[in-house]
C-alpha cells in the first residue's frame, strides 16, 4: 500500500484532523477541488521554511519542480524577489511562515498520494498587513504523514537532497507588489 492510498478527499478535504492546516480543513487553502494524484519516484518536492528545521518530513505543504523552476525564471535568481512570487503566488501568510529563509528539496523514494491544485487567495490577518491580499494561483501539493513513525526526522517514502538558504528580508509594506484588498 502506498503512503495516503487510504485516505478519501472526504477525510482530508474536510476532517476536524487536518482542520489545523486551514481554518475550515485542507479544503479552504485551494482554489477549487484539488486532485488527488499519486506522486512517484523519484518526483523531487520542495517546501520553505521560516527557520532551519530537523522536521522537514512534518511539513504538509509544497510544491513541484516545475513551480520553483518558474518562480526562479522569474525572480531571474534575485533572492528577494523569489521569496515575493512564492509568498504571493503560494498564498502564505506571514503568520504561517514570516521570514521563509529556507528551501528544502525532497526527492521521493516511494510512490505517495498527495492533493494537487493551485493555492487560494489568503487574505492577510497579520496585524500591519490586513489590507493585503496574497492571489495564490500556484500548483500546491498537501501531503500529510511523510515523516516516519518511528522515527520523526526522517521519512520512509523520501529524502532529503538539498537545502537552501534564502536569507533575505522582505517587507510588503516597502512594495506595492500585493494586492491591496
């Protein structure tokens, strides 16, 4: 059996048990339905996170290699300018992830489930940026229960390949690149 093959969209879509991930389930955090799709090897993933983390399979969102391709081309490799398509085209809130100074980059090693489907816009709720609204519209991949049971840090259906640092401080407030809502 491959990793989430029993899951249904109903338990992930709108279970009390993933309802942490979003206000009202898996659901609210993509723009329409998402697919359910099996992801096999050796598929590389890539998520970013606000501070260097040994509990990079407990992360539930990322995206493919085809999104960080186009967020590179881009932001023609300008850190700053990276960090601002994937916050607005990824839709993270700053309360999710405020500084995103880490990439990390995955590459399965087992056939997984996972939903794919392009991020919702998110209105901010960040206190000094509640006129912002962050328009998504990038492919998104939810995949719960990477990380081992027995052992946390580590996943038996993926790697670690690469991690990135980023390392670059962006405030909206100081670009008129979101939208204002």
């Amino acid at each position: 059996m491959y990793l989430n093959e029993d899951l249904s969209d109903d338990q992930i879509l709108i279970t009390p048990r993933y309802r942490r991930v979003a206000p009202s389930g898996v659901a609210a955090a993509f723009h329409g339905k998402p697919e359910r799709k099996r992801l096999d090897p050796p598929s590389r993933l890539f998520r970013i996170s606000t501070l260097p983390d040994d509990r990079i399979f407990h992360g539930v969102w990322w995206f493919s290699h085809d999104v960080f391709q186009w967020l590179m081309q881009e932001s023609k490799g300008d850190r700053k300018t990276f960090v601002k398509l994937a916050r607005m085209h990824l839709a993270v809130k700053f309360g999710w992830s405020s500084g995103m100074r880490h990439i990390y980059v995955i590459e399965l090693t087992r056939p997984v489930f996972a939903w794919v489907g392009p991020a919702r816009a998110q209105k901010e709720t960040t206190a000094h940026l509640k006129h912002v609204q962050w328009p998504g519209g990038a492919e998104q991949i939810f995949l719960p229960n990477l990380a081992s049971k027995e052992y946390r840090l580590a996943s038996d259906h993926a790697r670690l390949i690469e991690t990135y640092s980023v390392l670059v401080d962006y405030d909206p407030r100081e670009d008129p690149l979101p939208l204002e809502t």
